[in-house]
C-alpha cells in the first residue's frame, strides 16, 4: 500500500496525525499534513485507511498493491 496527501486539497484540520502520527506530520506553518513515508508498513494500514476516511476534504490518496 502507498498513500500521499494532496497538498491543493488539504485544509490542514490534523486527523490524519491524530490518527496516524507515525504515517503524517503536520506543517508547523499551516498545519497541512504530508506523509511521513509513501510506502505505508503492514502494521500501519488500517489506521491509514481511517485517516483517509477521516479526512474532511478527502485529501488522502491511497493505492493498493
């Protein structure tokens, strides 16, 4: 699995770090959040998919092997 954040679509709310903080980190600037890695760990990837499903403006792409 791989994930990124559309950094046009992210509004900066950081559930995606509450959630996932080993896999996001907000922008200390605007809050926005970018993956920490883009290759998301098997022990990771149901929390990914939470923040994704979290995420107000839908800003977390997934893609599955």
């Amino acid at each position: 699995m791989k994930v990124r954040v559309d950094q046009d679509r992210c509004q900066g709310h950081t559930l995606c770090a509450m959630i996932a903080p080993a896999m996001f980190a907000p922008s200390d600037i605007d809050g926005s959040s970018s993956a920490v890695t883009e290759v998301v760990p098997a022990d990771q990837e149901d929390l990914v998919r939470e923040a994704a499903q979290s995420c107000p403006e839908q800003a977390i792409l997934i893609e599955e092997d």
